[in-house]
C-alpha cells in the first residue's frame, strides 16, 4: 500500500514538475525581501504573507503545469521524448 502511494506521488510530482515550482520559489523570495525592503525599509512582510504568497505560488503553477499536460496529452502520445507521462500513459 506505502509502494503504491509513492508511486503515485511520484507521478504527481513528473505531472506537474514539482522540482521547477521549488526552484522558482527562491525568485518570489527575492521580490518578496526587494519589494518589503522598499515599502517597509526591512527585510520580511511577515510569516502569514510569506506563507500566502509560497501557497499562491504552489497553486497557480502546479494548476497550470497539470492543465498543460492535459491539453497536451494527445500531443504528447506522438513524441518520443513525452509519451511516457503519467499524462499519457496513465
């Protein structure tokens, strides 16, 4: 039952490349300290914003990468490179 769990969240994550959501996490941070240091002259708005805009982020981006891979599924079955996607192959 764990396996097939794992295995599930595994094909979530390729679904929706979670590692690129991480990864764009470090930029809204940067804009959150940029545009916190202008507006406030300190460093951090403050943990409920933080955690509200990395939500925002999560949500928005994982949204539109699985809505891609579903649009794109009949696509995707002819190339090479994408028909094995959990999208695809199911």
């Amino acid at each position: 039952m764990l396996k097939k769990i794992t295995h599930k969240i595994k094909a979530l994550s390729e679904l929706v490349a979670l590692e690129h959501t991480i990864f764009s996490s470090m930029f809204l941070l940067m804009a959150m300290v940029i545009s916190s240091y202008q507006k406030n002259q300190t460093l951090f708005f403050g943990l409920e914003t933080l955690i509200l805009c990395f939500l925002a982020l999560f949500g928005a981006r994982n949204f539109a990468m699985g809505f891609n891979r579903l649009v794109d599924r009949d696509i995707d079955k002819d190339n090479p490179r994408t028909k094995n996607r959990p999208s695809v192959d199911g």
